[in-house]
C-alpha cells in the first residue's frame, strides 16, 4: 500500500526545490536567449561551424534562417493519424503472447467526412513471443512490444498515405531507442524485430513522398536540445569546436563564471565551460520566449545517428501551437512549401484539438487499451487458454485475509 | 418482417424494458411510440419511455465547442460519429410467431444484439386493443409515466381510423387506473386533448370524458 501521507510530505518538498531549481535556471534561460541573438549574428557561418564541430552531444544543423515564421492556415485537407496501445507479455500468465492495437483516424475536410477505427494483433507465435532482436533470440519483452507496436502504426499510415495531405504519428521518428547504431541497424537480417520496424517506417516514409503527403512525428512537451546544443557550439570558445580536446576539461583554461551563492545551496553544479552555461535548458523552454502562438522555428536537420539507416534524414521544426511548443519531425525531402503547408495543417489539428492534433487525440482513443479491457483480454485468455497461471498472479488476485 | 425500419439494437435487456442504440445518433424513435424486438421466433413489444444522446465512450463527455451545427460538421466531423443516442423500452406485450398478441410481459426478455423496429399500424392495433398497456406503463413508477402513458395512448390513437372513439375509450381507462390521482388522471386527459368534468384548467378541450371525481367503486 502506498503511504500517501509519506508521499505528500515529499511533494512539498520537492514543490519548494523546484521552484529553486526554476530561480536557477532563470539566468541559464537568459544566457541561451543571449546565445542565439549571436548565432544569429553569425549568419551562415553558423552552419559551417556547426558541421565543423566534433561535440559530445547531438547538434541541430539550421536549414533556414534563424528567425521565426509565420504559420500559413491551410486550405482544406485530408489528415490520418495512428496511435497504438498494447498489453504487455506476462511471464505469469498461463499463455505467452501479447496484443497490439492500432487506432487510426482519417479525417478529410474536403468531404467533411470522418472513418475511426482500432485494428488488434494478438502475437502468439514463437517469432512474436521469442524473436530475433538486434541479431539476439530473446524473450518478448517491453521494448520489442514498443517497437512492435511503433511498426503496426507505421503500417496503418503507410495504408492511408494515398488517401490523405498529413500523416501523423504519435512522438519521435528517430528510432534511438531502437538501435543507435546505423550501419548495425543495417547489417540486420530481415526479419529481425528492428529491421522490421525500420522497414515499417521506411515504407511509410516512401508512400507518403509517393503520394505527396507529409509523414511527421508529433512531440509534445519535447525535451529535446539539439538547439541549445547548437548554441552550445556558438558559446565554445574554441575554433573549431571540439569537444575531445576540450581545454576547460583538460585544465589549460577555467571558465570564470563563478556564482556568488556557496555551492552547497545550488541544486545545479555552477559551470565549469562556457557550454555548461545553457546545461539544462530544453529546447522547448528557448523557444517559448522566441515564438509567438501560430509562428514556427526555422527548419533543422537532426544529427542522430540513426537516421543515417533512413532513406533520407530527419529535419524538424519547433511550432507554437498556441497551448505549448511542439517539435515535429518530417523527412528531409519536405519541401519548402510542403513544410509551410504541413505546418498549417499541424497548426490547424491543434486549434481544432484544443491544443493537440485533433486526429491524434481520437486515434489513441481508439488504440488505447483502458484498465477493462486489458482484464477482459485476461479473462478471455483464460476462458480459452489452457492451464494455470503462476503461483505468484493466482496469489495477487486473490488474497488470504 | 418484411419491410421494416431499424431503429435501434438491443445493448441490455431485463425482463420488464431493454435498452438499445440508434442507428444513426440523433435519430431515435419517438417518445411513447410503439417498437418491437425480434427475438428468434418470438416478438416483444414495448414502449419507447426514454431517449439519451451521448458520447459513444462513457469515460468521455461531450464539451461545449461553440459552434453551429453547420460548423461543427466542417470542422469537427468526427465529433458526430463520437456521440451515440440510446433509449430504453418498457415491454408491454409478445407474439410467438404468428399468434395471437398476449399483452402482458414476455417470459423471458429479448436478446442482446437482436434488432429493434417500429411497430407497424396493424400490430400496434392488436397489442392496444384491450388497453392493458395503459396499466403497465402507469405501473412503471418512472418519474415521467404519465407523459408515457399519454404519449402511447396518443401513438396507439394514431394507428387507428377511429381515432376519437379509442381515445374516449383510453380516457375512461387512465380515468379508472388512477382514481386515487384526480391531478394525475386530469393531466394525462389534458395531454389527450380531453377534460374532465370539473377539471377547471384552463387550456380548453376538443373532447370531454365523463369522470366522476371520486371512485365510482
């Protein structure tokens, strides 16, 4: 049983920590803000030293000009959305499987027309339940179920790429978790579980160009920083930029940028290099002061690794949608137009969601698997599996008392 | 059944109403208006006593949006298909294949999942002919009975060319049933178009019925 009197004690705790990591990050804040007025002063030769640089972490490689744009609202279009939910494999149970379920949601404005349905995948075969992953045979387990599951949604957009402007899916399509990678992610035979699923991204990726729709992840609330890395990379005071050969590391140079609050009451270590200047702040927070609601961020090109087993690169943009700021990701052969009109679009889900793609809300409620479901899948399982389940889950769900 | 209108399918059912979702939301059968189950051989009749219009998911409520109708369908066409109409049916009567009406509850209820459709003029005719639905529906103890039975009379009415004759007939009846309720029985008569002698409202009536005020018991 939880302790929630125990719990609410540590939350005031923490609620007070916060707010003094917030008054930290304040100045932070404001030396990424100060960061970007020189990036953009330095023009092109941002990008030249950008790509000169050998950091430790990933950098945004900008596309565009460093500044904010207009969002252009859309004419009518022709949006599908896929969102996925699963029951995971329980070793417990008398019965080795697990279920994926794949909402997807068309909506054309043009016909004012709606089509919402939900597809299960019940996995039970030793190639689901003991698959090959990253070239290993292993037990199923919450990472092959996710990527089985990011693949299912992949195929649901690749089936409606013909028929729609916008594909949307649910978070990031730079597959990291997947694989980091790229040439091992490629060396993988075929029916691997992350060959499939990059093979599902892949092909949803090529139908959409082939249909002239835009395929993009939706993030909310994202806690990438690849722009303040990017700035990271403006704030070095080195030329060229490199992170191995670090000189604040190594002892040559201090950074001098000492707080005048003893360190014992900082939650954040005080800089060490002028990089660590912004540490901790997302991209997100940088560009909530930069963007004004309907206005997106300049296009940039993501450096992780992984999408070099892509058949383009990912490019994202940062949008204000009016309730938060969203990154999106979309391949790197959108066009310029395609980009103003996909973000028109995405801008417009939005709106119409009240603050989230209208699509991408109904397509989890049809995917999602709710606390009812996932115990008449069990019973059902039970009906007509054969056997018992573990001591351990007939104990849970009965107690002695 | 031949050429039948599908107004609904059974989603709960209990021995003495069920419970089914309209085709198409918005679109329910009337309040008081007769419908029938078919369940196998057997036909079960009953009385529309309530209609909903809700969200399809009932973790899900409907918000305001703000818009016109005309709106919402450009905008948010999805919402439509998201939001369900429902009604429950009180049963007043069965048939078992071709014979004869019983007017009285079926042994067991209908199925779930079995169709719901309007009765035709004809069946309704037969199931109302003896008025025992009257009782049934006054019996209900639902909040709105009197609404009900005044709107099943009226629907019972309209199936008929003597149209005047049934209704006096039915009046005479709600006028019996509730007795004990000279409020009650006024406000069903008003709502079939009738008075009372000495029922002083003063909405004026095409037709009067008889009624002492007291039990003529």
């Amino acid at each position: 049983m939880l302790d929630l009197l125990s719990v609410a004690g540590q939350l005031r705790r923490m609620r007070s920590d916060l707010a003094r990591l917030d008054d930290e990050r304040g100045p932070r804040l404001e030396a990424a803000a100060s960061a970007w007025r020189q990036a953009v002063a330095l023009g092109p030769a941002l990008r030249d030293r950008v790509l000169k640089a050998r950091t430790s972490w990933l950098v945004a490689e900008p596309l565009e000009e460093l500044r904010a744009y207009d969002v252009v609202p859309p004419g009518s279009y022709r949006v599908a959305a896929s969102d996925g939910s699963q029951v995971f494999p329980d070793r417990h149970e008398m019965a080795q499987c697990f279920l994926v379920n794949v909402g997807l949601v068309q909506i054309d404005y043009r016909a004012y027309a709606a089509a919402m349905t939900s597809a299960p995948t019940l996995c039970w075969l030793p190639a689901d339940v003991y698959p090959l992953v990253g070239g290993m045979r292993q037990e199923a387990d919450g990472r092959v179920v996710a990527a089985r599951r990011f693949a299912a949604e992949c195929d649901a957009l690749t089936g409606a790429a013909a028929s729609n402007d916008l594909l949307l899916t649910d978070g990031t399509l730079l597959l990291w978790w997947l694989d980091p990678d790229p040439d091992r992610l490629r060396a993988l035979p075929p029916d691997d579980v992350k060959s499939r699923t990059l093979a599902s991204l892949n092909a949803m990726t090529a139908a959409s160009r082939d249909a002239g729709s835009v395929p993009v992840g939706y993030l909310s609330a994202p806690r990438s920083t690849d722009v303040v890395s990017m700035l990271k990379v403006v704030l070095c005071t080195e030329e060229p930029v490199d992170c191995d050969r670090c000189p604040y590391t190594s002892g040559k140079k201090a950074w001098g940028s000492r707080p005048a609050q003893t360190d014992a009451l900082r939650m954040l270590p005080a800089p060490e290099r002028p990089c660590e200047e912004v540490e901790t702040i997302a991209d997100a927070a940088l560009f909530a002061r930069l963007l004004h609601p309907g206005q997106r961020s300049g296009r940039f090109r993501s450096s992780a690794q992984v999408a070099q087993a892509y058949e383009a690169p990912i490019d994202f943009v940062y949008l204000h949608t009016g309730a938060e700021i969203a990154r999106l990701e979309f391949p790197a052969w959108v066009t310029p137009d395609g980009l103003d009109s996909m973000c028109g679009m995405v801008a417009d889900q939005c709106d119409k969601g009240l603050g989230y793609p209208v699509a991408l809300a109904e397509a989890h409620e049809q995917g999602v698997v709710r606390g009812n479901d996932r115990r008449a899948f069990q019973d059902l399982l039970r009906r007509q599996g054969a056997g018992p389940v573990s001591a351990k889950l007939s104990r849970k769900r009965l107690s002695v008392l | 059944m031949n050429t039948v209108t599908r107004v609904g399918e059974i989603v709960e059912a209990s021995t003495t109403r069920f419970r089914a979702v309209a085709p198409e939301a918005f679109v329910p059968p009337a309040f008081g208006s007769f419908v029938k189950a078919v369940s196998g051989a057997r036909t079960v009749f009953a009385v529309v006593a309530h209609v909903e219009h809700a969200s399809l998911d009932p973790s899900r409520r409907a918000i305001p949006l703000g818009r016109t109708w005309e709106e919402l369908r450009r905008e948010q066409p999805q919402v439509i298909d998201l939001l369900q109409t429902e009604f429950d049916a009180l049963c007043v009567a069965f048939r078992d294949g071709d014979g004869p009406v019983a007017p009285y509850l079926p042994p067991v209820p209908p199925r779930v999942h079995d169709f719901v459709a309007v009765c035709e003029s004809a069946e309704i005719r037969a199931l109302t002919s003896d008025l025992s639905f009257v009782r049934t529906l006054g019996s209900s103890g639902l909040g709105v009975a009197g609404e009900l039975v005044a709107a099943a009379i009226r629907a019972a009415a309209d199936a008929r060319d003597d149209r005047r004759s049934f209704l006096l007939r039915a009046g005479r009846e709600v006028a019996d049933l509730y007795r004990q309720d000279y409020e009650q029985a006024c406000s069903i008569l008003r709502r079939l178009g009738m008075r009372i002698a000495g029922d002083d409202h003063d909405h004026p009536a095409p037709a009067s019925v008889a009624v002492r005020r007291e039990s003529s018991r």
